[in-house]
C-alpha cells in the first residue's frame, strides 16, 4: 500500500514539523542566533563608535590628537584634521583632561637621534589597542618626509602595497585574481555556513532522538506502528524535522542578508563579503545529506535505547566526529587539499563541514568536494533503510539492556 | 463462518526462549472474545505477534478474512497493554493525529476524537497537555484513540486494568456499544468475572500454550457439575466430600468428588426424611476451570 504509507509519511511529517517549531527549544535557538547576528550588525558598531576608534584615514588622523615638537621635525607639517599642536605642556595635559584631545604626544629635541616619543595619555585600557599610536606614526611618517618625498611617495611610505593574489595551477595556467580581501570575502562565508550546518545538524538530528526515545519510552511507538509501516514513520519523523532545520537556516541566512550589508558599514573587512549562489546549493545539499546521515544514526540509537539518557550518552559518540573539523580549521583551511581535508571529506560524519572548510580554504579539487556530497548523500540513504530497520527491531528491547549482540538479535526478528 | 481474526500455529521465540508455542484459535466477526491467561503466559506477546508489531517464527494470522496484519490495520483498533502518548500534547492533537494515521480527514479526525471525548467525560481535558493527566485518564484517551476510526475490529489488551470501577462499567457499555454496531471485540484479561460478563467465546492459555478454547457454556458443560445445591428445612449430618453454606440459611453447597456423587445426596436426604424445596446440580465456574487448566498445564510442564 504504496499510497498509503505516503500519505502518513506526510501526515507524520506535518505533525512533527509544528511540533518542533512549538518547541521552546526550537524558537529560542532560532531566534537567539539571529539576536546574536543584530548585536553584532547594529549595537555593537554603536558601541565601537562610542568607544572605539576609526584611525585608518589618510587625510586625517581620527580621534584628536595633540603634539608638542621640541624637535622642529614637523615644524612645516601641513594642518592635518584632528592633529593639534600645542606649545606647552600643561596646555597639552589640560586638553587632555578636558577631554580635547585623546593622545599628547611630545616629540623631544634628540628625537631623530633617539626615535623616542614621550606619549600622554587618560584612563584605563592597553596603551597598544589605542589607535592614536598608530595614528601619531604616520603623522611622524609625513613630517620625517618633509619635502624630500612627493605626496605620492609619502601615500606609499604609510601604505606600501595592496596584494592582488594570482592562482598558478599545476599546467602553469594562472586564474583570475583577486585580492587578500575578496579571498576572506569568499573564506567567511564558507566558514560561517559550516558553523551553522553543523548546529542545524545538530539541533535536528538531536530533536529526532528525543523524539524516538520518548515515543519508545512511553509507549506511543506501539501505536504508530499498528497505523503505519515503520518506514513511513521514520520518513516523516526525519523530513519534518529536517524542515524544521532547513527553516532554521532560512531564518539565519535572511537575517544575514539584512543585516550583513548593515555590518559592511561599519567593519571594511565584510564589505568584501561575497556569497556565490553555488555556495548556497552546495550548503543545502550537505545540509540534507549530512542531515540524513546524522539523523538516521540518532533515530537507531533512539531505537535501540532503553531511555533518553542512555540515547544521550550513546549520541556523543557519533557527534564528536563532526567537530573534528571545526577543530582541525586551522589544519584544513590552509592546506584544503591535504590529507586530512581529503579524508575527512570522503568521511559521511565529518564530510559536510570538512567541505566547507575545503571550499572557505579555496580547494582547486572541487570535484572532490561534489564527490563527498555524493558519498555523504549514498550514505544517508543507506542508514535511512536501515533506521527503519533498527527503529522496527527496537520495539523488541523494552526494557532490556542495549548490546551490539541484542540489536542485532532485534534485527533478526523484526524481518 | 466469517472470521475476524485466525491464528494458526503461532510461535514466537526470544532467543532460544519459546514464549508463544503453537497456538491456534479464531474469533468470529461480531463476538466478544476473551483471551485469558494468568500473568506471564504470552498473551501480549501473542496478541503483539499476532499484529505483526513483531516477527512469529511460524504460523500465520488472518484478519477481516483472510487480510495480512498490514492490509488490516486501518480497519483494526489496539490498545496495547503498557499505556503512553505523547506526553507534551494536547490530548486533543494526540487524538487528531492517531485518527489521521487510521485513515480519518483532519477536520473528521478531531470531530471524531472531540465526540468519543465526550462520552469517557474527558471533554472538559481536550486542552489539556497528556502529562498532566491521571494514569486513569490517559488510558480512557488511550481507549478513545483505538475507537476513533470506528474499527471493524478492536484488540484491547488488558483493557479495565487500573481503572475505578466507575470507568470499567462506561469501557464496557461503550464495547457493547461498538459489539452492536458490528465490531469484533477481543481483550485479553486474567479477571474472569470480566470474561464471564462480556464474552461468550474465550481462549485461555498458559505457560505458552494454547490449554482452552470454545464456547465458555458448551466448555462448563463438557466439564460436567463440579457441585451440588439443595435448599432444605434442614441437612442431614455426615455426608463425606466439602460442603459450604451457599448463600442464605436453609442452602448448602456440596462439592462432588470421588466418594460423593448427587445420588448419594439424594438418598441422604430421603432417609433421613427431610423434604428438599431445591436440588440443582452446579456447572463449574470460570474460575475453577481456570484453576484447574493452569494448575495441570504447569504440572504437565514441570
């Protein structure tokens, strides 16, 4: 009764898809990623506008600064904006407690003997994470220069280059170019997605052994397989769940998409950000393969348990091998076509985040990546069959001990 | 003969463990069956093969007939014996789902649910989470989700145990109910004044196997009186074989046996000229054949 079992499939489906978006769990974890994802878009350059510092400008020097030159090294430095220079010392010191300025600087008479700069500065906090050192480094840049370097000469001194990168493959063919910034703009996405595959992953695939396991423990189960096959429940079990995930995400990526442009503002680093389309269909492809694999085997420990406990402790054990990637980033990331990017890419468990640290690495084997998405894929469905299996045969283990030995005993039986 | 359900040769084994050891037996459609056993005796093991919830080793089953355990389903409603629902729902969401997987529109499937609710006095709990129910409670919703499609066959296991005896009288009324209707109803119980009352056809069976099945009066009779009841001014002395009072002064209840038999009681009476205003011979009960079956069944099984 193929038709049958399709339409419960579906009737499983929407059941356990609202009642994973019901869940507390579910919203706090949907929301709460977003709410990080704005505090970082909107209140936190607030914040670093309030407190921080932008000194990165050419033709000015940012938060006011205030010099006193013993030295005449800067004695025909060109007004700069927020660069003041101040004669006396007690001057400078009042305009910093007035708040005028936020660095004094003095510049001693020995300076280009010595290269010694005395610096006077207010409050708390590391005198290296406050810009107006570095700020006060160009300045003396320029004033060192004087007249003897053109403009263009003294942009250079300060700025000395600007990488454009060129790929040169093993035939000695050389790719299109880019630069260090659009290689992040492309390498943080992947690494942001992998991030977030693997929590949906998680989320869902764990949703669904609680699932099982409460149904086993308190009975439910045997009602549902007295109304339809076990295949259709685990069918509808893992896709309404797994939309709930794939819900997830969209959420995510439609708040990213708001608020990164918002962002980009504000950090020049993201405004380089570049999210290809390619990107996207690989992420929801592993994210649907990965999904199935980690499902499958959280339902058949699900099965096989005697209660949500025992579920628990056996899950991590399967979860571990998804981190491993996250872990070994900084092994993957600048090598993504060594060894261990290869292996773990051809791996079910690790093979949905392994490639998108291959793909954040800029791997030239991209067929390797679509390949570990077929295997990853070949896999899911494997252990599909096979949940519903293992999902039938656990009913036979109320209350008995899990051993390898009884679940496949249960497997036997349950045909 | 229509049957609801067939069984033959059914055996189920747990390792090397025979817990279901060839049994075979019929309910015909629209009876009430008893399926008897005392605790232990495989009858959920049975009915769980039986349903094709697990795997028998040999034998078959029939249902509606001559439908496999899968073709059946959707017309069958089971109450299996260790109660549980989803305990974070609503029980009227528990019920809406249940009926949708038995086959029942969504809109159909809560009316249905919502209306059997009614009738358990449930209703006033279709909001309510299945947690925050009594035990009570939740296995009256458990027995609401086996009637929601209006089965043509309904299997309750252990169906009135833990229930007030308020709520065993409405289970009962609601399956004469489902009886008058058309449906085929078997539970399986080891309280014989349930079987007495409901059924008129039973199965009993113990330490795995099949030890009665037939018609419960046509069972009593082959067995023969077990005892006598004669009502009397009063009694004669020294008649061997247990007697009891039964019931109101001028009444005594002989136990047969061996060296008492009703014509030994007849005769007594006589000679010791006392009048009887009633002599009835007494088929065995329920209870005793019980006894007695499960009693030779463990001695013939060491």
């Amino acid at each position: 009764m193929p038709g049958k079992k399709t339409a419960d499939a579906r009737i499983i489906f929407e059941e356990e898809f609202s009642r994973q978006i019901r869940r507390t769990g579910w919203r706090v974890f949907t929301v709460g990623v977003p709410v990080l994802m704005l505090f970082f878009a909107f209140i936190l350059p607030m914040i670093m506008d309030r407190f921080g510092s932008d000194g990165e400008g050419g033709d000015s020097v940012g938060e006011a600064i205030g010099f006193i030159d013993h030295s005449d090294v800067a004695e025909n430095l060109e007004p700069l904006p927020g660069l003041i220079r101040i004669e006396e010392l007690d001057d400078g010191r009042k305009a910093l407690v007035d708040g005028d300025i936020k660095s004094l600087f003095v510049i001693p008479d020995d300076y280009l003997l010595t290269g010694e700069v005395d610096w006077y500065r207010i409050g708390s906090g590391l005198a290296s994470d406050d810009n107006t050192g570095d700020a006060f480094h160009n300045v003396l840049r320029i004033a060192v220069a004087d007249d003897a370097l053109t403009d263009a000469q003294i942009t250079r001194l300060i700025s000395p280059a600007s990488y454009k990168l060129f790929k040169v493959d093993e035939l000695g063919q050389t790719d299109t170019s880019s630069s260090l910034k659009d290689e992040i703009g492309k390498a943080a996405p992947a690494f942001i997605f992998a991030m977030m595959l693997m929590m949906s992953i998680f989320v869902g695939s764990g949703s669904l052994l609680q699932s099982v396991t409460e149904e086993k423990e308190n009975r439910m189960v045997e009602m549902l397989v007295t109304s339809t096959s076990s295949m259709a429940i685990m069918v509808g079990k893992v896709l309404g769940l797994g939309a709930a995930g794939l819900l997830q995400i969209a959420i995510w990526l439609t708040v990213a998409a708001i608020s990164v442009p918002q962002i980009s503002d504000q950090f020049s680093g993201l405004s380089s950000l570049s999210v290809e389309p390619d990107l996207i269909i690989l992420m929801i492809a592993f994210y649907f393969a990965g999904y199935f694999v980690f499902a499958a085997l959280m339902a058949s420990i699900g099965a096989a348990s005697t209660s949500v406990r025992e579920a628990s402790q056996i899950s991590a054990i399967v979860m571990v091998p998804a981190i491993v990637p996250i872990y070994a980033s900084a092994l993957i990331i600048p090598n993504p076509d060594g060894t261990l990017a290869r292996v773990l890419t051809f791996f079910p468990l690790t093979s949905p985040t392994a490639s998108m640290m291959r793909i954040a690495g800029g791997t030239d084997r991209m067929y390797e990546v679509v390949l570990g998405l077929v295997v990853t894929a070949l896999a899911g469905i494997f252990l599909m069959w096979l949940s519903a299996r293992v999902f039938r045969a656990g009913l036979l283990l109320y209350g008995q001990r899990m051993s390898i030995r009884s679940v496949w005993g249960a497997l036997r039986q349950s045909g | 003969m229509a049957y609801a359900l067939e069984i033959e040769g059914l055996t189920k084994r747990f390792g090397n463990k025979t817990v279901v050891h060839d049994i075979s037996f019929s309910v015909e459609q629209g009876e009430v069956f008893g399926f008897l056993g005392p605790n232990g005796s495989g009858k959920t093991t049975t009915i769980r093969t039986a349903l094709g919830i697990l795997r028998q080793d040999a034998g078959e089953v029939r249902f509606l007939g001559g439908l496999s355990a899968e073709e059946a389903m959707p017309r069958v409603g089971y109450l299996p014996e260790e109660r549980g629902l989803l305990r974070k729902e609503k029980v009227s969401n528990v019920l809406r789902y249940l009926g949708r997987l038995r086959g029942l529109p969504k809109t159909e499937a809560l009316d249905r649910g919502l209306e059997l609710l009614h009738r358990v006095g449930l209703y006033e709990h279709r909001d309510k989470k299945v947690e925050g129910l009594s035990r009570g409670m939740t296995q009256l919703v458990q027995f609401v989700a086996s009637l929601i499609h209006s089965p043509e066959l309904i299997i309750l296991d252990e169906p009135f145990s833990g229930l007030d005896p308020l709520n065993v009288q409405l289970m009962k009324e609601m399956l004469a109910a489902e009886q008058a209707r058309g449906a085929t109803v078997i539970f399986s119980t080891h309280v014989l004044s349930d079987v007495e009352e409901m059924s008129e056809r039973v199965a009993l069976i113990a330490d795995s196997r099949l030890i009665l099945f037939g018609d419960l009066h046509e069972i009593r009779v082959s067995r023969g009186a077990n005892a006598v009841v004669v009502e009397a001014p009063s009694h004669p002395s020294g008649l061997p074989g247990a007697q009891k009072q039964a019931g109101r002064g001028g009444q005594i209840e002989y136990r047969l046996s061996d060296e008492l038999n009703p014509e030994m009681i007849l005769n007594a009476y006589a000679s010791a000229g006392i009048v009887l205003s009633r002599f009835e011979q007494v088929l065995p009960s329920l209870n005793d054949i019980f006894i007695e079956e499960v009693s030779n069944a463990r001695q013939k099984n060491g």
